[in-house]
C-alpha cells in the first residue's frame, strides 16, 4: 500500500517538509518512491510554503495512495482530489 506522507528535512528549529509517496511500511524519513511536493510552515508567503505537483498528485490519490491526516488537510486547503 502507498501513503502519501511528509518527510521532515532542514535543521533544528527550522524544519521543512517533501510530500512524498511512500510504500507503507518504509520509515518517516525513510526512502520514498516519489516526491510530489514541498511544505514550509515557516514561509511568510503564502504562494511559496507549499508548492505541489498537481498531476503526480491525483495520479497516486487515482491508484489507490492513502494520504496521512496532515497531507489530506494540505491537500484540501488546496482543492487537489480529496473526496469528503
């Protein structure tokens, strides 16, 4: 199974995150298959704090990816195929 999830990258104090596709069993950090997107939570504007791959998106969601709770808020604040 395929979860959509983010990997924390950056320094402490200063995180940032990828959204990436991963196989469910590889760890939060671990290898994903792929990277679908970048979140900055300490972005002051708001165009550049999250930068997604629209496409590669519905693609995973379309194949049956789960997104975690965090990814699926994300991906509803931006309007990206997330039914409910």
């Amino acid at each position: 199974m395929v979860k959509l999830r983010l990997k924390r990258m950056g320094r402490k104090n200063r995180a940032f995150f990828r959204l990436c596709a991963f196989d469910a069993r590889e760890e939060r950090d671990g290898r994903s298959i792929e990277q679908l997107g970048t979140y900055d939570p300490m972005q002051k504007d708001e165009e550049k704090k999250v930068v997604l791959k629209r496409e590669r998106i519905e693609y995973w969601l379309s194949v049956g990816a789960q997104p975690t709770e965090t990814v699926a808020s994300i991906l509803k604040k931006n309007k990206i195929g997330i039914k409910s």
